[in-house]
C-alpha cells in the first residue's frame, strides 16, 4: 500500500488497520488513537521512515507500522 502523507502537515487519523492485534496494541501504546490530529515531521532513510509528531509526542514509525494509519 502507497502512503500518501507530505511533510509538514497535519492529518486527522480516521482508523487503525492491521491483521495483527500486537501492532494495533503497540500504535496505542505509543498514544496514537483514532482522532488524534498527527502532523508529518519527516520521511527518512529511502521512505521507510516516518517521523511523527501528536499531542505533544514525536515518534518514528517505520513503514509496515504506517500503512496501519488510514487518515
């Protein structure tokens, strides 16, 4: 799956995707929910990861974690 996100924005997440519930866990875990307002600090090392910033928080998710995120 494509991950159409730009740098330096914001985007309302909708939904979290994945077969496996460990992921899901680990996206909550680190305070990423449904609604939460994410802005896209940056996409680094070949698009493969990307730096994210919420409520305060930044994180770098890679790129199987991300296409969990459906804004």
């Amino acid at each position: 799956m494509q991950i159409k996100v730009a740098i330096d924005q914001s985007y309302p997440l909708k939904e979290i995707v994945s077969q496996d519930p460990q992921v899901i866990q680990r996206l909550r875990d680190l305070g990423i929910f449904e609604g939460t307002l994410i802005k896209v600090i940056n996409i680094i090392s070949f698009k493969s990861v990307y730096v994210l910033q919420f409520n305060g928080s930044m994180v770098a998710l890679n790129k199987a974690e991300m296409s969990c995120l459906r804004f």
